[in-house]
C-alpha cells in the first residue's frame, strides 16, 4: 500500500511510502524536471525523513516524464536569487546533496540527466536508466561550473579522461556510454524502468538494513579521504554486535529467510 507522507511538499516534488521503500518523484514535467529553490528545500525535507524512518530501507528517486529526470536548476529562478547572495540551500561550502544519507539510493533515470540532474546521480548509489537517457554537465557552455560537486565526485566515480571530457566540453554522452564508463548499473526499455528500480530496491531490502546501512557509510566516508582500514575497523563492531548478526547466521543455519529489524 501507498502512503502519502504528511509533510508540506511541493506540488513538484512527491514522496510515498511504499513498504520498505521510500519513492519521491520530481514532478515538474512541463519544465523537464528542472528544479525550483522550493523544490531543492522539498527534496530536502523528504530525504531527511527518510532518512530518520527505521521502517523505510531504500530510497529510489525518479522523474515524472518520459523525456528528463532533471535538467538542474531553473536558470529563471535561480539566477535572480543567487545574484541576491541566496546559496540555494547550500550555505555549508561542505555540503553536497546526499552525502549524509547512508541509506541506499537508487536512480531511475528517464531522459535528460544533464547539469544539476547529473550532480544530483553522482550522490546515488544505484543507477537504472532507460535507453533514451542522456548524461551531461554543460555549465561551461554558459560560462559558468557545476559547483554541486562533480569536480570531485565525478573524477572518482568514471575515467580520468571522461571526467574532464563532460566537465571541459559540455557534451553530453548517450545511456550505452554510460553503462560503458561505469557511471550507471543497467539500461533498460523505458517501459520497465520503475519495474526494474523496485526490482533492486525489493532485492536490497532483502539484505540487513543495518549492513547495508554501514557498508555504504564506510564507503562514502573513506572516499572522503577519513583513514580507510581504521574507519572500517572502528566501524564494523556495530554490525557484528548488533541482533541482524545474530539473526542472519541463525535463519542460515535453520535454512530460513531471516527476519532483520535494522537493530
């Protein structure tokens, strides 16, 4: 069953409750998906309920058209309020979208994933797109940097030499590319796009929330440059001493599927 979450959401930005699974969808079609300052402070608030659920494991994030999950900021809202000193929610220069949340997230990529789309995916875990997508970052085509992360997040995530391709030219890369260079797990027909990113949701909430929940943080952190092998050391009696790892052996041994609580 779906659930409605009770929080003042835009219009333009949707979240439901679906089991363990928490599906937002950025809904401005009309726009191709472009992103209002409401819409970025919507996404926010939703992420961080997500994020505070214990009944919700995986995210998986969509758009509401055949032709763009999001093409970044409206330049027609943004500019003005930028030029007025406004950070469009980003008053930490620490803070990049997503990079707290140690949920998973998955993307289910429809069309253009250009400029803030594609900053916004370099903070997702899992990538499903369909075979119409399009990946690019042409901010310098206007004199201007994507400053969402991507000068750090994309060099470590594709090839040296494609990084630099999509930050210096502009150009944009088709899914097959994509796929090719690492950037998204698996194309798929258009039509079963959502059918697939539930699929993965579905087959990731099999798994210990609290494990899965850790692996990404250990990840994510060290990626940070925080000491690797000692973060992971430090971190992983959390897992070990926790009711899942006792679960999980146990429904092993008795040849069950185990039951998780995420404690």
């Amino acid at each position: 069953m779906s659930l409605n979450l009770p929080l003042n959401l835009p219009a333009t930005f949707t979240y439901e409750k679906k089991g363990r699974i928490a599906l937002m969808t950025i809904n401005r079609p009309e726009a191709m998906n472009a992103f209002t300052r409401e819409m970025l402070v919507g996404m926010d608030a939703a992420f961080d309920d997500f994020n505070a659920d214990p009944n919700r494991w995986v995210a998986v994030i969509t758009g509401a058209s055949p032709k763009a999950f999001c093409t970044g900021m409206d330049i027609k809202d943004a500019l003005p309020a930028i030029a007025a000193g406004d950070q469009m929610g980003y008053d930490d220069p620490a803070k990049r979208p997503f990079q707290n949340i140690f949920k998973p997230i998955i993307a289910a990529v429809n069309g253009f994933c250009i400029a803030g789309g594609l900053e916004f995916l370099q903070g997702m875990d899992i990538r499903i797109a369909s075979e119409n997508a399009v990946f690019g970052l042409g901010e310098v085509k206007w004199g201007v940097i994507p400053a969402g992360g991507s000068h750090i997040r994309l060099p470590q995530q594709i090839p040296w030499a494609v990084a630099m391709e999509l930050l210096l030219t502009g150009r944009t890369i088709d899914a097959k590319r994509a796929y090719d260079i690492g950037l998204i797990n698996k194309i798929v027909p258009q039509d079963q796009l959502m059918t697939e990113a539930m699929s993965w949701a579905e087959k990731i909430c099999e798994n210990g929330p609290l494990a899965v929940r850790t692996a990404k943080e250990i990840a994510v952190r060290a990626l940070n440059n925080e000491p690797k092998f000692v973060l992971e050391k430090t971190m992983a009696p959390r897992v070990f001493n926790s009711e899942d790892a006792k679960e999980g052996p146990r429904a092993f041994a008795e040849k069950r599927k185990p039951n998780f609580t995420g404690r």
